[in-house]
C-alpha cells in the first residue's frame, strides 16, 4: 500500500533545527523560554510540557527537572509533584478540548517503549470516542489537526 503524505508544519523545525547535545528534557527548561520550548507549566521538581510528536491532540508530558531515568528513582517530593501536575494536566485538557477519556502513563526503558529512556516522563494523552478514524486504518497515518502553537495557546491560558 502507497503512504500518502500529511502536511505537519511543526516536524520541520525539528528537522532542520541542531540537534541539541545531552537530554532534551533537561536542555529545555534550563533556556528559560518556555513557549519555545512548549513549557505550559513549572513547579518546584517537575514541568508540564507539549510532545513534539504527540499521539494525540494535546498530548501532554510531566517531566522532572532532575535526570533520572527509572521511576523508582524519584524523591518523594517529585513523586507527589509529578502526581499533582499529571491530575493538573487532566483538568486542563478536560477544560480546553473536552476529551472523553485519557491514556496516562510512563515508557520506562527501551524494552517499556520508552523513545527517550534516559529521563523519565509521565504521557498524559487525551482520547475521543472517534479518535480512531480511517486515516490509521486505511492510510497508515495518524493526523493531529490542531498546530502545536494553537493547542499551547489554549493550554497555557487554562492552566494560567
């Protein structure tokens, strides 16, 4: 079967853009530029953040500041911070989008799905009941139809 192209404008920055050295998750929130870098909310331990290449329309991660990769490694300060943000990502999702459920979890290690193993980050992916269309069926394409600058904008206000 031919693949047909989808227009994503955002994955060309990614393209184009000097791949950072060492851990994205710790390179971005150190630059202080969190619209750059889709940086919605910060706490104390751990930051919200947009995925790049999200699953789904406001595909959300919480993140530690700190660089661990392994879940049992977190303090507990940063386990019930990264709890809180995960239940605050919910109600922010649920206020600007409206899914009608959630897929929330964590990718620990290659073996656990993990793209970026060496920090570890909770996915907080936003679901609808017709999400399952028949692009993934029939076209083998996923298509995310809001731009990532427009799904921050509606986070980031909601979260404010």
């Amino acid at each position: 079967m031919t693949k047909k192209p989808i227009w994503a404008p955002w994955r060309i920055d990614y393209i184009l853009d000097e791949k950072p050295d060492g851990c994205v998750f710790c390179s971005m929130p150190k630059e202080n530029d969190d619209k750059l870098h889709n940086i919605l909310k910060r706490g104390e331990t751990c930051y919200v953040v947009l995925n790049l290449f999200p699953y789904n329309n406001g595909h959300l991660m919480v993140a530690p500041f700190r660089h661990i990769a392994e879940y049992d490694d977190l303090t507990p300060e940063e386990l019930e911070e990264s709890a809180r943000l995960t239940s605050e990502s919910v109600v922010a999702l649920k206020k600007a989008f409206k899914p009608d459920g959630f897929n929330i979890g964590v990718n620990q290690g290659v073996a656990g799905g993990a793209g970026i193993k060496e920090h570890l980050h909770i996915h907080i992916v936003p679901r609808w009941s017709g999400d399952f269309n028949f692009m993934p069926v029939i076209g083998q394409t996923k298509v995310i139809p809001v731009h990532l600058s427009t799904t921050y904008d509606a986070l980031k206000d909601v979260f404010e």
